[in-house]
C-alpha cells in the first residue's frame, strides 16, 4: 500500500524560501568551544529570574527530568577562569530540583552537567552572547531583560534623576538599573516619555505619584507616568497650583483605594482610551477630571492653563477642542 502524502511543510527536511544575501559572506567565527560537566550551581550572568512555578510544570509535564528535551547550558569562561551562564537556566534548576527532591539530606551532592563553555575576553562578551543567544536569534527577551545588558548610560542616568527604576525580579548585581528604591516602569515606555516629555516633566510626574502613598510604592503603569508627564510638560503651575494638583491626584489614590491601575484604566477611558495612543488619552482624563474639579467662576488662570493642554491632547488624539 503507497503511504499517504503528508499534508503541510516539512520544515525539518528542506529550507523555506531564500537565504539572504549577507549569509554569503560570512564565515565561521573562530572561537574555543569545549564541553565539560559543570556545576549546575555556577552563578548565571544577569540572568532573568527563574519561576518555581515554571520549573515545576515542566518537571511534572515530563514526568520528570528528561535529557531529551532540555537545552545544554552555556557558559562564558573569562581570561581569569571564571565562568558564568549566558543560558540554560532552567535546564539547571531542574535538575537541581530533582536532585534535592530524591534526598532528605540537605547537603545532597548534585551531580554536574554536560554543558557548553565558550572562552571570552570579558564581562561585555558575555552580554552579547546572551543577547544573541536570547534576543537576536529568537525574540523572546522582555525589553528589560534586553536592557540590563545593553541601556546607554545616559538612559540609566535618567532613570535615576526622574527616580524610577527598571527590574527584571532576581535581586542580582546588576539587574537593576536606575533609582534603586524608586517603583518599577518599562523601558521602553520610559525611553518615549523622555523623547516626547523631557526629564523634568517626568521627575514631576512620578513625584505626583509617589507622594500620594505613605507606602513605598513597588510599581504602577507606565503609561499614568508618561500620561502626568504630559500634564507637567503643557502646564506650567505656580506652587500653590501645583498642591492643589497633588490634592486631586490623591483623593484619585483614595478613591480607588490605593489601585494606581485602576486610576490608570480609569482615566484612560474618560480620555477615549484610544489605545494607540494611550498616553494622550490618559492625559484627556486626568486634565478633564481636574477641571472638574474646579469651582465654577474661581481659578480662572489654572482653568486656562489645564484648558490649554487639554486642546493639546485633544488635538494629538484627533479630537475637537
């Protein structure tokens, strides 16, 4: 009997399309690559954080740790003989979670790994080879991940000045960048805010943010930080005004019970929660609920400044004044 013909491409067996043209020129790059077994507990390089969570489900859908489907660990040996992994942190984790589980003993010795170890020149060449291993041969590091290895320094210093921080949740040198103890934010989010706002305009915003709270607060939505910014970059306030500013912003906080998200959600749907360009609608709510909030026939300077901005939000959302 003639088998059936498999339906779909056979990925494995033949290549899809036309290499580009650049592969012609370029070679094999000349490095000293080893296999040796090493210590799954040797410390990852700025590695991003590894979930129990995660680690369990894989070991449970396996039904176990299974050398067939898991990836061989990367090292980087540096000129003085350390080594630190670039990747495989999972690969490692289970193993040592399967290591420990079979022992009571807590000083259960964990056998190595057959892993990969590359000899490198430096920390920096440790860096691009996870990016390249993680980022720009598969696309499926978060932003921030990407940054703790690669942000300029002039976007660390701005960080820091406008007093937030990005994170990427292990505690480890160097995985934090910017105001250690200011909340969390995106990067990238953060990065257009200073190219549309400025850094002034966004320090003010976050210390809006920040004052509202007794309690240290860990992160909120970065687009309530760019959308404030907004604010602070077509308002110039008097003191006076700036207070009465804080004051709205914090019965917002006590209003929504200290759900900076909420305030978020909230005020972008009063600005048309055009989600494209959410920062501008987050804004158009926050002016609209603040003018609200002005008695009718009193302040007339700040009525027109915040009128002011709101006609300039309107008009980058395409609305009528």
């Amino acid at each position: 009997m003639l088998k059936k013909e498999r339906k779909g491409k056979i990925m494995s067996n033949k290549l899809i399309g036309n290499l580009s043209k650049k592969v012609a020129e370029l070679k094999v790059i000349p490095r000293k690559v080893s296999h040796e077994w090493i210590d799954p507990r040797t410390p990852s390089w700025k590695n991003r954080a590894t979930s129990a969570v995660l680690i369990s489900k894989y070991l449970v859908n396996a039904g176990g740790f299974d050398p067939a489907l898991e990836t061989t660990p990367k090292y980087g040996r540096l000129p003085n003989g350390e080594i630190y992994r670039f990747d495989g942190d999972h690969t490692c984790w289970m193993w040592i979670s399967i290591h420990q589980n079979q022992s009571e003993n807590e000083n259960v010795e964990i056998p190595p790994l057959y892993s990969k170890v590359i000899d490198v020149s430096s920390e920096e060449e440790i860096s691009w080879l996870f990016q390249v291993t993680n980022h720009s041969g598969r696309k499926n590091l978060l932003p921030e991940e990407l940054a703790v290895h690669c942000l300029s320094h002039e976007d660390e210093q701005q960080l820091k000045e406008v007093g937030v921080r990005i994170d990427i949740g292990t505690g480890e040198a160097g995985t934090i960048l910017g105001d250690f103890g200011g909340p969390k934010t995106k990067i990238n989010n953060f990065k257009k805010a200073v190219e549309l706002f400025g850094v002034d305009a966004l320090k003010q915003a976050n210390e809006v943010v920040i004052s509202s709270t007794s309690q240290k607060l860990d992160e909120y939505p970065s687009e309530l930080l760019s959308g404030l910014a907004f604010v602070f970059k077509h308002v110039e306030f008097s003191q006076g005004e700036k207070e009465k500013f804080q004051k709205f912003f914090n019965r917002l906080v006590t209003f929504k019970e200290g759900n900076y998200r909420g305030i978020h959600q909230a005020m972008k749907r009063r600005g048309g929660s055009v989600n494209a360009k959410g920062t501008f609608s987050v804004a158009k709510g926050l002016l609209e609920e603040f003018i609200d909030t002005i008695p009718h026939g009193k302040l007339k300077t700040l009525k027109g400044k915040m009128n002011g901005a709101l006609g300039a939000a309107n008009q980058v959302l395409g609305l009528r004044e």
